[in-house]
C-alpha cells in the first residue's frame, strides 16, 4: 500500500507534466530554499516539481529512533513550533499585492496548506524545533464567522479537516495532505502535536441535526446583547449583582460547590429543552428547531465562562456542548460549563454518547494520521472525569502520548490529571524584569511539578517584536527561554519579528483592541506573514537553539540546585547559571532587560579562570580576580561557561 508522501509525489509529477511548457508566475521565500542572508522572493519557475523535490526530500530522510516511551515526557526536551497552516505557509504566489480567495488566477492557493507546510519542514527544523504544534485544523463551521475565512476554533466537525488546507489543483483530499505532512514530519525527526477543542463546536455542527440534545438551546426572538450591554431582556454573558459576584468568587475559592448561585431566572428561561432529531432544519446557514409546543428555538453562541464578570466580547461563531443533562441545570453557565455545580457533575447526569463522541477523537487522529500529541484548549475546564477516559484511551493505543494543557497555571493538579506540560505564565512575566527576576528566584528554590512552556507570545497576545524593546526584547526573550528549566516555544512569526497579532484574546490594552478588530485578524481573515522582513532573527533563533543542545541534559534539569540567581546590584541585570550535579560544568546567562540604556555590569564568579568566551558572538571577557565587569548595551545577552 502506498504512503500518502507517495501519492502525494505522483500526484505533483503528474500535474508538472500536465503544466509542462506552461509560464507560471510562482514566488516563494528564499527562506523556504535554505538561503541566508537578503530574504527576498524567489520566482519557482517549476512549482510542482519545487514540492516534489521537497517530498522526496522528505521520502529519504531517516527517522531518528524514539526512546523508549516514557508516558509522553518526551516534551520535557522538546522545542516547540507553533504552526497556524493557513497563515504560516500564506503567500502572494503572484505578487498582485493580495491573496487571493479562495485561489489565485493559476489555480494555487494563496492561504496556507500541508502542502506548503511540508516545504516548510527543513526551515522548522533549521530553527531547532523538533515539536510542531498546530493550531486547530479541523473543519470550520460558518454561522456566525468573523471575518472572511472563520475562526479554526469554530470546529463543524472534529472528525473532519478543514479541506481549504489542500492543494486544489493536486485534487487530493486534505486528508491524505495532512497524513503526508505528518508522515514527513516524522521523517525529519519532528513530532506532531495538534490542538482540539472538546467543550464548544461550531453554532452549525455537523452533529446539530443528528444528535440536537448535545447543545443548548434557546427561543428563537430571543435578541443578543452587544459587548458591555447590561439589558438582561436580551441574550449575553449572565449578569450578576457585586454581592452575587463575592459570594461566587468566595465559594469557587472554597471548592463549595454544592450551592452555587445560579443565572437570574430572566437568564434561563431564554432557554428550552432540546428539540428531537427530526425537528431541527437549516435556515439561512444556521440551525432553527420546533418545539413540542410549536415554539421555534435556536442555538446560543457562546461567551467566556470565567470570571463570571469577564468583559471579553462575545463568541458568536461558537457554543457550548451539553456535556451534562439536567433539567434544572438547562442553560450555559459558569456552573454547568466550567464550575460544575456537584448536583449536575453526578455519572448520571453524563451526556453519554456525546461524550464517547469525544473520548473517540483523539484515537481517530491516532490511527488514521499517527499523531504523536495533542494541546488540549481549556483542558482544565473539562470535567475530570472526562479528561481521565480520554488521557486513558489515548494512552492505551500510544503509551508516549502526549498530552499538554493550555493552562496558564503550573500546578500539580495537571500533572495529576495525566498531563506533561501546561502553557504556563512566562508570555504574561517576560516583559516585566522584575517578575521574571522574581521568577529566577523561584526556579532557584522549588522544582515546578509539571513541564512549562517559555516563551514571550501565543496566537492571542501581542507580538514579541510589538512590545517595548521590539526585535532586541525578542531576540533577549528567546535567549533567557533557551536557558530556563522549560520547553522552549515558537510562535510561528516569532523568528520573522512579526508585529501583528494573530488575536486579541490576552493581554491587550482598550486602546489596542479599537485599532484591531477581529474581522481583520489573522485568526478569522486571511493574512501572510512579512518572509522578507529584513529585522528577522531566524539565524539569531537558530544559532541559539544550537547552543542550547548542546548543554540539553543541564538545561532540562529541573532540580532547584541546578539553577543559580547570579546577584548584580544594577536592578537591570537578570543573570542566572546552570550548575551540573558534579558542579564541573557551569553556564551563566548574563543579560540586561534594559532596552533603551547600555548598563553596567558588576559580576563576582566562582571560579579560577583568567577571561570566559561568549558561546554567541565568541568575543572574550577578562576576568579581575574573581570578578566580570563590563558594559552591556541595551538587551544584550551573553551566555558563557565559567
């Protein structure tokens, strides 16, 4: 039987022959091809057979041997790409000055695709990844979409990939593109981990006709209300009293959560019970029921569940799955989507076949595509015993999958719950020297129980490169997250000093999100990154991953007593080493968070030695006595062994 990098190959020859002869105006990045120094775009004047030389490319190489498992803590040594195929692999093929929907005037896609991705490999790999993690790629619903292309967290069907993410002249599934991407992936040594959502689907799911008791449902003439309305005649996130507010935040804090206060009752009875299967039909692109009682109804969208004051602007292209069923507990609330009330969170209570439906994706993903992981969205608002059948089923079929919490928090609760690394908080600390100097310390005095992404950004806060300090503070962060107890973490754009964020969903100020609208976000529209951005820091990026393999087994070490706060009395100095067991072998990371000020450095070192070598420009320091001390100017970094 053929592999998918097989078809794939054929399938590129046939359509080169097909095109023989035939002018093509094609560009790709120089990026892409391997060069270095002056990004420019390159006109391929053969497109098909430039993927077919990459897929062979692929086909030839050798896949390193795996470890035996380890119960997914392979991603303790991992470097992370953070891969969004519709925007990372968006280019203007034709240079008309857009990208053109749905394909450009050759029959090419414009937007992202595994296709392109699969070119994409040895840059990834050239960066020092070897972890790629992409953003949801299953199929996108359209009710309620921002923007021109939808929101990938708008899942239709979890069960099915987004087919604008193949190749439409290959006239292959994507299916059998993104098993190709995979299985090439593999190839150049990168493991594949891919996000789900398993709490919200798309107002439009293929699985609302069917099975119409999975989701919520409200009155159909029940109006929306618009982000900070206050009407609560009109449909929104339930508004509560100040008292209210204190008394649920004090009974979450207290895990009391046999009594929470509910919505107010003009809140739930917008809601009704579901429809039966044959009653529910498609109107206008979106789903609409009747009632027993005649009444027409229809799905709600959604809103950010906590905190139950939380001013996010509706999430109108998603809802809510009905993961529990209750008739006094039939409508979307903290305390039956993320809080679960103890009278509704009972085995008899469960949605039962929805639930199967959902313990049954990640398997699918397993065996028909070979995955090696998955980021779980909101993880920790899952109920628990759900995510225990789902972590157990996963790992009966791969004993070393993966499984990683997009969790804000570093806690033991995850590691518990069967998870090897949640997101954590360094992309909120990086930009403030005085948490993460607050952090050192903490890295110096406790062992964090679960594995921690490092990095200054995701896909919903603002860019590295948008920050004070802009390319140098990208460029200090990537060298202070090399060096931590943590799994480094790139962003896609990261590398390419890209500005403009992806979403608004962390961390931007009222100001921001005026000039941001999500209609012209990357999450929902089309949009290419800047390849040729001539303040890119992809070898910069490179050269320090080098550096940081090359000391992995002290890097990794997690025990306090590996890490060092190294004392400097100029506050804009953040300074720490890394110490073997055996103390023989010791690497100091010596910065300045001072972006706009060369500073004085003041720095006494155990050691002998007469000068030390920075690994990254290999310039040499004298040493007086014991003593380092020289000037740095604004963001520099220095790592040197001592």
């Amino acid at each position: 039987m053929k592999s998918s990098l097989e078809i794939i190959e054929e399938r590129l020859k046939q359509k080169g022959k097909e095109l023989r002869g035939r002018r093509i105006d094609y560009f790709l990045p120089s990026l892409w091809m391997g060069e270095r120094g002056n990004p420019r775009y390159v006109r391929v004047e053969k497109p098909f057979e430039f993927y077919r030389d990459a897929v062979r490319q692929a086909r030839r190489a050798r896949a390193p041997r795996r470890k035996r498992p380890t119960g997914g803590e392979w991603t303790k040594e991992a470097v992370i790409y953070n891969l969004f195929v519709r925007t990372t692999t968006a280019i203007d093929h034709d240079r008309n000055g857009k990208l053109d929907l749905p394909m450009n005037r050759n029959g090419f896609r414009e937007t992202g695709t595994f296709l392109k991705s699969i070119a994409l490999l040895p840059y990834i790999k050239g960066l020092g990844a070897n972890t790629i993690h992409l953003l949801p790629i299953t199929a996108i619903g359209h009710d309620g979409n921002k923007g021109t292309l939808g929101s990938p967290y708008a899942i239709r069907n979890p069960y099915e990939i987004d087919e604008s993410l193949c190749e439409p002249l290959l006239g292959l599934d994507a299916k059998t593109e993104f098993r190709g991407f995979v299985e090439a992936a593999h190839k150049f040594g990168l493991r594949v981990v891919v996000e789900f959502v398993f709490r919200t689907a798309a107002k439009d799911a293929d699985w609302v006709k069917e099975h119409p008791d999975w989701f919520y449902w409200i009155r159909e003439e029940i109006s929306s209300r618009g982000p900070s309305e206050l009407d609560e005649s009109r449909y929104g996130s339930p508004i509560f009293t100040r008292e209210e507010l204190d008394k649920i935040h004090h009974d979450v804090r207290e895990h009391r959560f046999d009594a929470l206060l509910p919505p107010h009752p003009v809140y739930r009875q917008f809601f009704t019970d579901p429809p039966l299967p044959g009653m529910v039909e498609r109107r206008d692109g979106r789903y609409v029921a009747v009632l027993e009682d005649g009444k027409r109804a229809k799905i709600p969208g959604a809103f950010a569940d906590w905190p139950p004051d939380d001013n996010q602007p509706p999430w109108n292209d998603v809802t809510y799955l009905r993961l529990y069923t209750h008739h006094d507990f039939n409508y979307i609330g903290y305390n039956t989507i993320r809080m679960y009330d103890s009278r509704l969170e009972k085995p008899e209570h469960v949605n039962r076949p929805l639930w199967d439906k959902i313990v049954g994706i990640i398997p699918y993903y397993q065996k028909e595509f070979h995955i090696d992981g998955v980021m779980i969205d909101m993880g920790h608002a899952l109920p628990i015993d759900l995510k225990k059948e789902i972590v157990r089923t996963a790992r009966g079929i791969n004993p070393d999958f993966a499984f990683w919490d997009e969790n804000f928090s570093i806690t033991r609760k995850s590691k518990e719950e069967g998870y090897n690394a949640v997101f954590g908080f360094l992309w909120i600390d990086q930009h403030h020297p005085d948490r993460m100097r607050s952090f050192c310390r903490r890295c110096a005095t406790e062992e964090f129980p679960i594995s921690y992404f490092s990095t200054p950004e995701n896909h919903n806060t603002p860019r590295a490169a948008s920050r004070r300090g802009a390319v140098t503070y990208a460029m200090w962060s990537w060298v202070v997250n090399c060096f931590l107890p943590a799994v480094p973490f790139i962003h896609s754009g990261f590398e390419l000093a890209e500005r403009y964020p992806i979403n608004t969903g962390l961390d931007f100020t009222h100001e921001q999100l005026k000039d941001l609208p999500s209609e012209k976000l990357p999450l929902f529209s089309e949009y290419g990154y800047d390849w040729i951005n001539k303040a890119q820091i992809t070898d910069f990026v490179a050269k320090i991953s080098a550096i940081r393999k090359k000391y992995l087994h002290l890097v990794t070490d997690k025990n306090p007593r590996s890490f060092l706060v190294l004392s400097d009395p100029n506050e804009h100095i953040l300074s720490f080493a890394r110490i073997s067991s055996s103390h023989r072998l010791r690497l100091a990371v010596v910065t300045n968070t001072s972006f706009r000020s060369g500073e004085r450095l003041t720095l006494r070192l155990e050691t002998k030695m007469k000068h030390v070598v920075d690994l990254i420009t290999h310039k040499k320091f004298a040493l007086t006595g014991d003593v380092l001390q020289l000037q740095l100017s604004p963001g520099q970094c220095l790592v040197f062994e001592y």
